[in-house]
C-alpha cells in the first residue's frame, strides 16, 4: 500500500463517518422534536420561570433623573 491509497482510505472514511454523524444527528433531532412536551402556558402571557424584579424607588424607563 502506498502513501496515496493510504491518504485516499484516511479521506473516504473520514466522509462516511462525517455523514454517518450528520444522519445520527438529524435522527437525534426528530426524536427530541417528538418528546417535546405539550405547551402547558400560553406563550404570549409571562415567563414560566422567570419574574421580571423592579427595585423600588427607581424611575420608570423613559424618566430621566434631571437635576
């Protein structure tokens, strides 16, 4: 075997382990798409986690503080 058929077998198995990972991937892809949870909240109300925290005592946005 020489230093070319070595390089061409390195190249051709590095493209079908790059495509046999782009299909498993894909696969993983659809299978998470599938096990999604139904969507318990209405997506236009608030967060599920997280509540927007306001300090008291500071101005509304749009307010400057002239003095």
């Amino acid at each position: 075997m020489t230093v070319i058929d070595l390089l061409i077998t390195i190249i051709v198995v590095t493209i079908l382990v790059t495509i046999a990972l782009g299909v498993m991937t894909y696969i993983a892809y659809k299978l998470r798409l599938a096990r999604r949870p139904s969507q318990l909240y209405d997506e236009s109300s608030t967060t599920q986690y997280f509540v927007l925290h306001e300090p008291a005592g500071m101005p509304e946005p749009g307010e400057a503080d002239v003095t």
